[in-house]
C-alpha cells in the first residue's frame, strides 16, 4: 500500500510509531505536495474501503479470486462501477486485479473478511455510514464552537441517536466489539487480572474485552454493565464465551449510579467520550461503589508529546466532532483522577496502541 498516512511516512521527521509498529525510517520522502496530496484522498480511501467492507467483498473471495460480474451479481451492484471501486482499492493495495477483470484478496485485505479474529469490516463500516460521514462533513462546526458536530447533524447525542436507531447501534456496538478484539489480546498480556475476584466492565458493550480476560483468568468473576438496549444485545454474544457462567450482567446509567462491590472497575474507551466534568461524574460513581482497596483501570490511547504520527491524535478528533469528548495525556488523567478523589499509580503500556491507566482511591 503506497498511502504513507496509513504506513507512518512523515516527511517531516522521517521517523514515526504507530504503538505496536516499530519506528520506520525512510530514505527518499516523497516531495511535501505529493504527500499532502495522500493525506487528501485519505477520506476517497476510506469510503471506498467502506463501500467494500459493506458488500462483503472480502468475504466473497475467500474460495478464490472472482469476476466483477460474479461479485456484481452477488452484492447486487452495478458491475462498471463495481470495477472501479475494486480497481481503486487494488491501486492501494487491497485485493489484487488479475486478468479478465478478477479480483482477489491480499494480506491487506484479509482483515475486511468477517470470519478473522482480528477483523476490521465492522469497523470499515462504522466509519463510512452516512450517519457518520455526515457528522465529518461538519467538522468545522465543532473547531468553531468546541460542540460534537454530531448533535448539530443528528439533533442528539451519539448515545441516544443509537438508542432511537438500532441498526446504527448495531453497526457500532460490533464495530466496538472488533476494536476490541484487537485490544484484548494486548491487555491481557501487559496487564496482570489474577487477583482481582470481581472485574466490573463499565459500559462494556457488547462483552468482548470482559469475556476475553475473563477467558484468561478462570479464578475472576465479571460484571457487564452498560444501557439496556446494549445489555439486551450483549447477552447472545457473551454466551458464545467458555466465561459465559462467570459473568453477571447489570444496565443501567453511570451518571447515576454503577455497580457495588467490585474490586476493579475497567473501562475501555469511555472516559475518552466525554469532557472532563461528564467523565468526573462517572468516576466519582465507581470510587462511591468499589470495595475498600478497589482500583480503576481505564484503557485508553494516551496522547504523547512531540509530532510522531500517533493513533491517538486522529481518534481524539473523532471525540470532537462525535461524542464531544477527548484523548489525554497522562498529566490530564493524573488531574483528572485527582479531581475525583484517586490516585494514578501507573500506566501499563500494550502491545497495542493503549496503555492501561491504573487508579487506587487517594
Ligand atoms: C465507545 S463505546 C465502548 C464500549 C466498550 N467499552 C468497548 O470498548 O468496546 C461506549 C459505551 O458506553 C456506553 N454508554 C454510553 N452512555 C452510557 C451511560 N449513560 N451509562 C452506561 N453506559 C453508557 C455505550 O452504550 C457504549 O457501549
């Protein structure tokens, strides 16, 4: 794949880390327009990806490399316009043409399939939905006022737009489930769960990350609290778990109240969805609720100084325009947990481009 936004070519310093990938060096850049000139069309890659990730093209080339014709009639598409999406994609390095206007899959293209572990097609999707596109499209609306561009499009808060909307909350709780899976793996390893006897997922979702550790630690118990409408959801897919029998499930609010009794408290990806005074409350709740000597482990993308490329940077503008929230540094949490009556004892960094931020009461 040639697009240097995605690969961490920065003309500018030549050197960049995107978490888990190591530094890259590059010898020759590529002049300053041609490079802007990539970052431009990121948003044409993205949404062409979109269109492939929703049509299940991956998934239909599993057997082996088919005819547009073939996967035109398949999706139900216009086959000439079909070419030339798969074409565009093939330029960037997913999937490959072959003779006769075949197309088949690469390695880039392998996590578009739905039946990998490590699969981004909910993913490519929650990203392109017009109800997504459509807030991006107003981005400058919240670089004016400091406001979610998503309540100017929809008239609402993300979480209430997806309780009034169910497939869209059903697109993004699988696509929270496949970031998930990525970020797992890379937790469970960096972070010991073995003593802890009652984990308590804060707005888990659909269960992924609490099962997966749950799955490692057979001595821990887990408690999944989220929205009802979440919960509701979440049942059929925890389970599908071995830890199905140690999980609990709690809905509810957590602005009102969470849990008791627990001794850990995680929470993946949402202290990042809300500003400080939002996010205080919800820590405030679970330091009320959790056993004396409990911690809170937040896992998050922390933001680093300096100008490397850095997952965080680009996320924290997807908490701007859409749930008006933010990425921090681990100053911000250390303040932020302070503010709440906790005391930052460390950050455990991953394999993956989180860290897990680990929070005792003060
Ligand atoms: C960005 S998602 C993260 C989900 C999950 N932790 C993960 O990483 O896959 C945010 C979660 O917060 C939940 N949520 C939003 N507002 C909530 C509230 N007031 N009370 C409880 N959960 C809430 C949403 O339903 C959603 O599951």
């Amino acid at each position: 794949m040639s697009t240097a936004v995605f690969e961490g070519e920065n003309p500018n310093n030549h050197s960049v880390n995107l978490g888990e990938q190591s530094s890259v060096s590059t010898e020759a850049s590529p002049p300053p327009a041609a490079f802007l000139t990539q970052i431009l069309l990121g948003s044409l890659a993205s949404q062409t990806l979109y269109v492939a990730a929703k049509l299940g093209i991956a998934d239909h080339l599993v057997d082996g490399p088919k005819s547009v014709e073939d996967l035109a009639k398949a999706t139900d598409t216009d086959a000439p316009s079909l070419y030339r999406v798969l074409r565009a994609l093939a330029s960037l390095g997913v999937f490959t043409e072959q003779d006769g206007r075949k197309f088949a899959l690469t390695p880039t293209a392998e996590p578009l399939r739905s039946d990998v572990p490590d699969s981004l097609r909910d993913v490519a999707i929650f990203w392109g939905e017009d109800w997504h596109w459509d807030v991006w499209g107003k981005i400058l609306y919240s670089v004016r006022t400091g406001k979610s561009a998503w309540g100017q499009t929809h008239g609402e808060e993300v979480f209430s737009f997806f309780e009034k909307n169910p497939e869209a909350a059903q697109v993004f709780n699988r696509a929270m489930s496949s970031f998930s899976s990525v970020a797992t793996a890379a937790v469970i390893e960096a972070y010991d769960f073995g003593g802890i006897e009652t984990l308590v997922d804060i707005a888990g979702g659909h269960g992924r990350m609490l099962t997966g550790i749950l799955e490692a630690n057979p001595k821990v118990r887990g408690v999944l609290f989220d929205l009802p409408h979440v919960i509701a959801g979440a049942r059929e897919q925890v389970a599908a778990s071995k830890a199905a029998e140690r999980v609990e499930f709690v809905d509810g609010d957590f602005f009102a109240e969470v849990p008791e009794g627990g001794d850990a408290y995680i929470m993946k990806h949402i202290i990042h969805d809300w500003d400080d005074e939002r996010a205080l409350t919800i820590l405030k709740n679970i330091k009320r609720a959790m056993k004396p000597g409990g911690r809170v482990l937040l896992v998050e993308a922390i933001i680093a100084d300096g100008n490397n490329q850095d997952f965080g940077k680009l996320l924290d503008i997807e908490m701007l325009v859409s749930p008006g929230g933010k990425e921090r540094t681990a100053n911000e949490y250390r303040e932020l947990f302070a503010r709440a009556g906790l005391n930052m004892t460390r950050i455990v960094p991953t394999k993956s481009p989180y860290s897990v931020i680990e929070a005792v009461a003060a």
